[in-house]
C-alpha cells in the first residue's frame, strides 16, 4: 500500500512530533511504503525513518511555510525580503491563489492508495496552510485524508472555508473523541466521515530518552510545563502568576521549570522578573531531549487554553510524571481524574487551588506516581483505529 503523507514542516511541536510518531509505527511495517512531501524542513527532520522516502519544497515554499520569527533568526537578508515579499503578495491576491500558484509546481503524478494532509491548515490564517489544498488538486490518491488535531471552534476554524475544503475528503480524522464531537457540532453535513485516531507515542523510546542525563538536583517539589511559549493558547504568562500565589501563601519549597522557546518567551521572562519569582521559576529554552527533566519532575503542568490531544500529556505519563491539566475538551481521555493526574478550570484561581492542594498532600502525589506505574501507557487503542482506516480497502 503506498500512502502519502504532506507536512508543512518539521519545527518542533506538537503536530510535528505526533506525525514523527507515527512515520515509526507504520513504516515498521513492510505492506506500506511512505512518501512525505513537507513543504519545509526543521530539527526534527532527522528523526524521520530511514525507509520513509522525503521531499521537500522549493525555496519559496520552504520560507512561506517556515515561521517569520525563524527565518529571521537565520539573519539572510534576501529570505526575510522574500517573505515579506510573499507576505504582501498573499494579502493581495488571497491565501488560495498564492498557494495554487506554489503548489502547482508541486504537483505529484504519482499514484497513491491514500494520500493525507496531516496538518490543521488553518483557514483564517493567510500562512500556516495549503497542505489540504495539495492533496485536494495536486495529488492522485484513492483515498483522501484529513488531520485535525485541535478543537475547530476554539481554533477559530471559518465555517464556509472549512466546508469548501472538506468536501472531496473521504475522512477527516480527530486526534480525540472530544475533537470529533466539536467537528461533527462545527460540519453536521460531514459527519458520516469523521472519525478518531489517537496519536501515536514511542513507548519504549521515550522511556530510553529520559534516562539518558540527570537535569536538575532535586528540590522539596519540582513542577514542569512543556511547549511553545506562546501564551494565547499554551497561557504560559499564567505559571509566574501562579508562582506569585503560591509564594504569598506561604509555599516556597518548589522550583517549576519551563521547557520551550515561541514568540513570549522574552515577555514571560519579563514578567517572571517583574513579578518576584525568579528565584522559583525557571525558563530553560527547548530542548531536544526534554523526558529526563520531565521524569525527574513531581508533576507535570499544562495550563493552555484548549488543545486536541497534546502529546506532552502522554509523555508525562509514559514516563510516570503526574500531570494537572486545565479541562479542555478531551481532557479526560488522557487523564483520570484524582488517579493519574487532576483536571482543573481554566480560572487562575481554580489552577493554583490545585497545585496548592498537591503540593500540601504528599500521599495524593505518591498515590497517583503508583497508579500511573501500575497502569502502562500503550498505543493499542491508537492502533486499532489506524487500521480501520488504512486497511479499508481489505475490507472492501
């Protein structure tokens, strides 16, 4: 079966790490041969598959779909004129002509069994896009797939672009149950083609990984959040605020790291600063390798907004870090409440209540590391719903 995967990059994040894991559970099997078209590359680029065959887009595409902040850093002047360049031109001739424009010179005469636009390829935005496109017109394919990896509502989808490029889909395939139910409520037209398939995770890999340094000497309580400091989704800006709280109330026996780069970074540093809780919070940078520091926490922190089915959840659990998670829609698919981690409101108050909670009750932490250890992390149910979808024409 040869199936071809379409990507718009390969900088770390969430999408980017969920699609890494699953090129290495599906290329362990000899029946499917893998294609992956990214229209750029980025650090995780290596840790591709060797026997999965990767091309990648011509100049133009590879800075439209690199993020400005970084092709700034690279300080090429000629680049950064070319995507402002590219930035003007799409405002006035509109995100759909400029990516058939690029992609055209794309185009894939090969024949695919399946062919997947693995990214959310959000609509309202004029860049971070085109993959459904590609496989929409640019692409042979007996079966046509869509990933969608957040909630379409809270992600601020636009309904009638959503329509348009969903129609000549054959599926559109949720990362969580929650995901699936806010699409089917978002597109009710297009829900006898909607279903789930949960992200992959590589198990014993992660496991490996997180034994590979010690981080950090050990404090009384160690906290750990993880991702791309960006705070209108992630609310990193919360984790200084929320230090202040516990500070004020006394709890002065922690040390919350966090592990990421994204546009606030600087700004949260800032106000970490600002605040008086240097001495207690920690920004780290990203890192390659974040599992030691991430087994060697207490807990784990995810304070976003709304989210699909992070893979940061799943990582902590894999390597049997308790989590406390803010109650995005899908939430309780990962966890269980009071047994491996607590699911909390978004309100800072509620957060903090929590994190007080655990930090003054030793045996609720020490009874949920026993619960998560006692119950495995498997890709089982990840597998199950791949192959309904991959295998359809065996059944046919």
């Amino acid at each position: 079966m040869k199936i071809l995967f379409v990507a718009q990059n390969f900088q770390m994040g969430g999408i980017q790490k969920a699609l890494i894991n699953m090129l290495k559970e599906i290329s362990l099997y000899e029946k499917y041969e893998i294609d992956v078209f990214t229209f750029s590359g980025g650090e995780l680029m290596n840790d591709i598959p060797s026997n999965v065959k990767v091309t990648t887009g011509n100049l133009l595409l590879q800075l439209i779909a690199t993020p400005f902040a970084e092709v700034k850093k690279r300080n090429n002047v000629w680049h950064i004129i070319l995507r402002i360049v590219c930035m003007i031109v799409v405002r006035l001739i509109g995100s759909h002509n400029f990516y058939s424009m690029l992609l055209k010179k794309h185009r894939n005469n090969c024949h695919y069994d399946i062919a997947i636009s693995y990214f959310n390829d959000v609509p309202n935005q004029y860049f971070n896009k085109g993959t459904n496109l590609f496989v929409d017109q640019f692409v042979i394919a007996d079966r046509k797939l869509a990933w969608i990896h957040t909630d379409p509502i809270k992600a601020n989808f636009n309904y009638e672009a959503c329509v348009k490029t969903y129609k000549n889909f054959d599926r559109l395939l949720c990362v969580s149950v929650a995901c699936k139910e806010n699409l089917i409520n978002f597109l009710p037209q297009y829900q006898h083609k909607i279903q789930v398939v949960y992200n992959f995770f590589p198990i014993e890999e992660i496991k490996e990984l997180a034994c590979q340094y010690t981080p950090f000497h050990k404090s009384e309580l160690d906290l750990i959040s993880v991702g791309r400091i960006e705070n209108s989704t992630k609310r990193f800006d919360l984790i200084p605020h929320l230090c202040k709280l516990l500070k004020e109330a006394s709890i002065n026996n922690f040390r919350w790291r966090i592990l990421g780069d994204g546009p606030d970074l600087l700004s949260n540093q800032q106000l970490a600063l600002q605040l008086g809780v240097e001495d207690v919070v920690e920004f780290v940078g990203e890192m390659k390798n974040p599992y030691p520091f991430i087994k060697c926490s207490d807990v784990f922190v995810l304070t976003s907004a709304y989210e699909g089915y992070p893979m940061v959840i799943g990582e902590a659990l894999i390597v049997q870090t308790p989590v406390i998670t803010t109650d995005f829609a899908a939430a309780g698919e990962q966890i269980c409440n009071g047994h491996n981690g607590l699911i909390t409101g978004f309100n800072i108050q509620d957060i903090f209540q929590v994190i007080s909670s655990v930090m003054k009750n030793t045996e609720l932490l020490h009874n949920m590391k026993n619960y998560i250890e006692e119950n495995h992390y498997t890709n089982k149910k990840a597998q199950e719903q791949l192959v309904l979808e991959f295998d359809v024409h065996d059944r046919i």
